[in-house]
C-alpha cells in the first residue's frame, strides 16, 4: 500500500521527499475534556520533574566548582629542613 509524501524544499537544489505515517486524523487528539486535562496534568508532571533535575544540577554543580577551587589551592608546606607538623615539629 502506498504511503502519502511530501516534499520539502531545503534550498533552491534540494528537495526531500518525507514519507507521511498513515494514522485516522482524530488518532492523536484527545477523545475527551477529562482525557486532555489528564495529557495537561501529564506535561505539567514532565515539567516540575525537569526543573527539579535542573535545580538538583545546579546544587551539584556549585559543590563540585566550591570542590575544585579548595583542591585547586595547595596546602601550605615547610621548606626542606623546617619542622613539619606535630607538637613542636616532631614529624
């Protein structure tokens, strides 16, 4: 069975040919208020659990970047022959 297409045109040289999926023109709507206030509700769910995880990303993105600038400085250290650490420079 032949499927619809269609032609995009890319440019002044190119040109696609899509093939179009064959579905019932009401298949992708909502059959119902009650249906389409369920896919509302589903879409709003997809979104607060992305803002979470953005928001999860930017506490773990400001641990990590305090991390890096605290290991990023060196520890202070004795020239060779000062005492070093310990009471009274016994290590």
């Amino acid at each position: 069975m032949p499927h619809a297409s269609i032609t995009v045109a890319v440019d002044a040289q190119l040109h696609w040919v899509v093939r179009v999926p064959e579905v019932l023109a009401g298949a992708a709507r909502a059959s119902s208020a009650a249906q389409l206030a369920l896919l509302g509700a589903e879409f709003d769910a997809m979104r607060a659990a992305l803002n979470e995880a953005a928001r999860d990303d930017l506490v773990v993105a400001a641990v990590t970047r305090a991390v890096i600038e605290f290991l990023g400085e060196p520890p202070e250290l004795p020239f060779i022959g000062e005492p070093f650490g310990g009471e009274g420079g016994t290590d």
